[in-house]
C-alpha cells in the first residue's frame, strides 16, 4: 500500500452557521463585559444607590402627599410608585451602557474588534447583554429593599415574574439607544450625559411618579402614548398594585399596557439595533 494511501485525509471541519456564530460571539464579548464589571465593583455599586435613594425619597417625603386614584395613603402611594422606579432603574442603565461602548471606542478596542473574524453585531450585542445581566442583579436588590420599607404583591408569582420580565425587555431595548449614543460622541462623558439628558423628561412626563390624568392636556397625551409609561402601566397591572379609585386613560397604550409595552420594546430594539449595528460597521475612534 502506497504511502499516499495511508496518509489520512483530513476531515473539513463544519462551520457554523451564521445565526450561531453571531451568537457564540455575543455570548463571548457579554462573557468579556460581565468579568470587567465583576473587577470593578463599584459600577455595580454606584448603580444601586440611585435608585434606593429614589425609593427612599419618593415613598417617605412625597408618600401620602400625592393622590393616587382616590386615596392619599402612604402605602397606596408606595405601591403605585415601585412600577415606576423599576421601570426607571432599567431605563438609566442606557447611560451605562452608552458610556462603556464609548471607552471601548476611545481605546481603540472597537477598532480591534472590527480586525477580528466575528459576527458584525457581536460586540454591542455581548455588551447589551451583560447590561441586561447587571440590570437584572439590579432589579433583584432593589425589589428586596422595596419588600422592606412595605411594598407588596397582590397577583399570582406568574404575574409577577411577567412583570419582571417586560421591565428586563424595556431595559434591553433601551441599552441599544446607549449602544448607538455611545457610538455617535467622542469620550465616555459625553455619552454619560447624553444617554441621561434625554432620560429625565421621558420618565417624568409620564405615569411612573404621579397620576398623568392629573397632568395638562398635552403633556397627558405625550404620557399615555410614553413606551416607559405602557411598561410601568403593565407593571402596575401584573403587580396588582392599581390604587383603588383609579381611572384609566382610554388611550389605547393605557388600556392594552402589556401589550404596548412588548410592542414599544420590540420596536425599539429592531430600529435602534439595526441604527447602531450600521454605525458600528463605520466608526472610528
């Protein structure tokens, strides 16, 4: 037998498919996030305390001073008021998000990442999803400190945990607006500031603090039809924690809030990932 022959052949290895390798490279590049932030634990830190100030402000100095629905307690106050603080705590991770992509883009690890063999969206993709990881932690703590200053549940675990679920997937899809601010400015700071500047007037004009029935008529309608409004509606709903009294709107958000909100989150997601993943593709430091 020839010498040809009995050299084996080399077997062609397969290649994944382009579904899977996005994702086995997002899941490293997420992997890759998540270990810098368990080195640097003040990130997580820092991004606990502004919103346990918020719960501890908004519930002992406006609770029972503020009308919801048809009561002025303090604990209907504090029940309607937890939706809107989680639904603001995942919203401002957007700043983070924006301010980390634009550190990469400042060290040139962007331009590095573009160099390698690796799905086009790989990179703010792993990133989104280490920021949806952190906000998860986030949203664990902060509903343990609301359980302890009285906030509670009056629906099934299942409702609940949906609840939870439209907050992550609002979260999410803000995290792309940070992903594509963070790709658009020059240095971490800016996109600090300009993933928050907007953030302020979006979750104020809304219902996440106060009753927006009670608001002027055209900020009312700039409320009812807010995407942070349906999910902090939805929430409110999955909670069980609609104040006796209530009227809701009959903006159609306001009365299909759970809906709205998936169809906002998703909306958001496609067109800002879509925005961000072609900007990615031309950046530069």
């Amino acid at each position: 037998m020839s010498a040809v022959t009995d050299t084996p052949k080399p077997v062609a290895l397969k290649s994944r498919g382009a579904i899977g390798r996005s994702v086995a490279d997002s899941l490293v590049v997420a992997r890759r996030n998540l270990i810098r932030m368990a080195r640097i634990p003040e990130m997580v830190i820092f991004g606990l305390v502004q919103p346990i100030m918020f719960v501890v402000l908004f519930t002992y100095v406006f609770g029972g001073s503020i009308k919801v629905g048809s009561s002025l307690s303090s604990t209907a106050y504090k029940e309607f008021l937890m939706a809107g603080i989680f639904a603001q705590t995942v919203t401002f991770a957007t700043a983070g998000a924006g301010a980390g992509i634009a550190d990469d883009m400042h060290k040139g690890l962007i331009d590095r990442f573009r160099s390698l063999p690796m799905a086009r969206g790989a990179v703010l993709t792993g990133r989104t999803i280490a920021d949806l990881v952190q906000t998860a932690l986030t949203l664990v703590v902060l509903a343990g400190v609301a359980l302890i200053i009285g906030w509670r549940t009056h629906e099934n675990i299942g409702k609940v945990l949906l609840g939870f679920l439209l907050l992550l997937l609002l979260g999410y899809a803000f995290s792309w607006i940070g992903a594509l601010i963070g790709l658009v400015v020059r240095t971490p700071e800016a996109a600090t500031s300009g993933g928050l500047i907007w953030l302020f007037p979006l979750t104020f004009i809304s219902n996440a603090f106060v009753d927006a029935n009670q608001m002027p008529t055209v900020l009312r309608h700039i409320a009812e039809w807010n995407p942070f409004s349906a999910t902090v509606a939805a929430c409110r709903e999955l909670f069980g924690n609609v104040p006796p009294g209530f009227v809701t709107s009959d903006a159609w958000p306001m009365q299909h809030p759970i809906l709205a909100s998936v169809i906002w989150s998703v909306v958001i997601i496609v067109v800002f990932r879509t925005l961000a993943v072609r900007r990615y593709r031309s950046a530069t430091a």
